[in-house]
C-alpha cells in the first residue's frame, strides 16, 4: 500500500482505494482476510479510526464484509463490482469526452472504430 500524505485526497478515502485496487488486481481475491485495521494502522503509522473509516466504506459498498472475531474479508462480488464501476468511470471520463471531440473534429462512428483498430494495432 502507497499512501500520499500531501495528497488532497482524505487518508480514509486512500486506504479503501489501495485495498480496492488491490481486490482488482487479484491481492485479495475472494473469500480472502484483507489487513486488519490495527495492522495498517501500526504499519503506516495511521490514526485507527482513519483507517477504520475507509474499512467501513468498503463494507458499506459490499466489497467487504466483516466477520465477528475474524476480521475483514473480500466478498464473491468484489470483482464484478469494481470491474462495472471502474467500466462506468472509464466511459464517463475517457469515452465520452472523446466522443465528444470527435464529434467536433467532424469524426464519424465509422472514423473512430478505424482509429480505434489502427490504436489496437499499433500496441
């Protein structure tokens, strides 16, 4: 985990990024125990209800779920979860700005899916 202290984003909101990235990535897959928030608490020096906070998050959008005496772990439907919300980010910020300069350069569906191949090609 990669905490920015002077970053504008809240502590909070950083640590159930990191922990949501690394359920994206397959870190935490599963049925997995995330860190507990006394271990990220002591190993970033982090105030625990900080990092509770952003724990709690995580519960609260169902990618977490906490387990009396056990602690935190992953839900089935974290996957699935993150990959649609980070698909609907994707199109908000990335596709529909592009369209909509496409559609200022003139730029027809046929224009962009050409582009777009001519993109997949060159990678």
């Amino acid at each position: 985990m990669l905490f920015e202290f002077n970053n504008d984003a809240p502590l909070y909101r950083q640590i159930a990024e990191q922990i949501e990235e690394g359920i994206f990535t397959g870190v935490f897959p599963p049925g997995s125990q995330v860190p507990s928030t006394t271990e990220i608490s002591r190993q970033f020096n982090i105030n625990p209800a900080t990092v509770l906070k952003g724990m709690n998050q995580l519960v609260t959008s169902g990618l977490i779920e906490k387990k009396r005496g056990l602690g935190m772990f992953v839900t089935s439907s974290a996957p699935a979860q993150i990959t649609e919300k980070r698909q609907s980010e994707f199109f908000e910020h990335y596709v529909a700005q592009f369209i909509t300069e496409a559609q200022q350069l003139n730029l027809t569906k046929d224009d962009l899916i050409a582009l777009i191949e001519r993109g997949y090609d060159h990678a």
